[in-house]
C-alpha cells in the first residue's frame, strides 16, 4: 500500500525527499495544483508514514531509501540521477577504460555512454544487459557472489579479477555520506570489493543525490582523502558543500 501511494504522487515524493521540509503554498506553487490537493496528498503520505504534518506543511520522515532494492530505487530522485549521470557521463573521454559499479545512479550512466570508445569494467549485472551489445563498448564483468537485492557481484572472486586490471576512472555510489566519516554503507562485505575497485582506478567519482549527505552507515567505505570528486546536485546543504570543499575533495553540483 505504502510503495503504491509513494508511487502516485512520485514528483512530490521526490520533491519532498529533497528538500525535507515543505508548505502547502510551495507545493502548490511548483506543481500547479490548488492548496485543498496539496493538504489531501499530505494526509496520504502522512498515512504510510512518509512525513510528518504540522500546520502549513509537512516534513519527510527519517525513511532510509537505501534499505530498499535496485530496482526499487531506480524511481527515487530520478530527475537528480538522470542529471547526475549525464554529468559523470560527460566527464569520460574518447578510448578510456572505466569501472561502474552497482547502484540505481551509477546504472544510469549507460544511456550517455552509448556511440563513445570504451572499455567497461563492471560488477553491475544491470550495466552489462545495457551495454554488452554496444559495438564501440567492450565490457569486461567481474565474477564473484551474485547480490540479489543489488544485482551485483562481490567477493573474493571479484577482488581477484581486478588484480591485473587498472582503469583511468571509477564511479561510485553512496549509501550516504557522513560529513566526518566519508563514504559510507551499511552492508560491510561490500567494502573490500569496493575497494579494490577504487584502488584500481586512478580518479574516483563518487554519485550522490542530496539526500544521500546525511549521518549513518554501517562501515566506512573510503575517508574523503581517497575520493577525488563527488557529483551531486544543487540542492546539497551550503554547510556539507563548503566542508567537502574545504576537505579537498571536488564537488561538480548540477542543476535539477
């Protein structure tokens, strides 16, 4: 029932995810629609414990999307993924080798990826049904443990594989990013497969909504000293993009 009343009103959902606190007057603004909708699709989503209303608005509730499956997270800040993944996309040149790993942000990279000279590296089995047919492509997937809920594999197998392999570029999802920490996740046997996929690179690209910078986590999957970029959107809190810049790390914002 929650997934479906999340599911129709998934512009304001994503909206709402963002920005984590709304009045009825904003919604009503952005989305055209009169201020009595606005207050009955809160009450909705206030009814599957999505937000919490009080008066003239409404704030997200602390739901950790990242708990939920590829595939059901693929529909989660799609405007900003989409956004996010041209941008990375454009960042790769002509003849590059590249590691995509798993996740819904990184996995949409591939439309922008088509017609380029490249050799792809990846865990993604998502990444390889989308660009194993590309003729300038040559892809190259990793073995390991099938992921069921990720659609990826790990391991021991999969660290093996890329002991003679090097890349110019990885691209990372986020669990979440904690502003001391750094990039962080809450399954631990992901961590050294990720790893060693940063170490095979030389840049590391990290891909994070803005919703994604938040405390959390499990296990810490790099310190920011050993990210180069992180690509996020423009509506990243002031405080967390001058504490990244100030750590060193390039932060690329788009604009959703």
């Amino acid at each position: 029932m929650s997934q479906n009343i999340l599911a129709k009103y998934r512009d304001v959902v994503e909206y709402i995810t963002a920005r984590k606190r709304v009045t009825v007057s904003e919604l009503s603004t952005v989305f055209f629609l009169s201020e009595s909708t606005v207050r009955r699709i809160l009450r909705q989503l206030e009814k599957v414990n999505y937000v919490e209303r009080f008066h003239g608005g409404a704030v997200l509730k602390d739901i950790d999307f990242s708990e939920q499956n590829i595939v059901n997270r693929k529909d989660q800040m799609s405007r900003e993924k989409v956004a996010i993944a041209l941008k990375a996309a454009s960042l790769i040149e002509e003849g590059m080798t590249i590691i995509l790993l798993g996740g819904s942000t990184v996995h949409a990279m591939c439309p922008y990826l088509q017609g380029k000279q490249l050799t792809v590296i990846t865990s993604s089995i998502p990444v390889v049904n989308d660009l194993m047919n590309e003729e300038n492509i040559k892809v190259i997937l990793l073995g390991g443990i099938v992921n069921p809920s990720e659609l990826e594999v790990r391991g021991g197998l999969t660290i093996a594989g890329l002991e003679r392999l090097r890349a110019d570029q990885v691209f990372v999802g986020a669990t979440n990013i904690h502003e001391a920490h750094g990039l962080m996740t809450n399954d631990p046997e992901a961590v050294a497969t990720y790893r060693a996929c940063m170490a095979a690179a030389d840049r590391v690209f990290v891909l994070a909504d803005s919703t994604k910078f938040k405390p959390g986590g499990a296990a810490i999957v790099a310190s920011f000293d050993e990210l180069d970029d992180i690509i996020t959107d423009d509506s990243i809190q002031k405080q967390m993009l001058t504490s990244l810049q100030d750590k060193g790390v390039r932060v690329h914002l788009v604009e959703v």
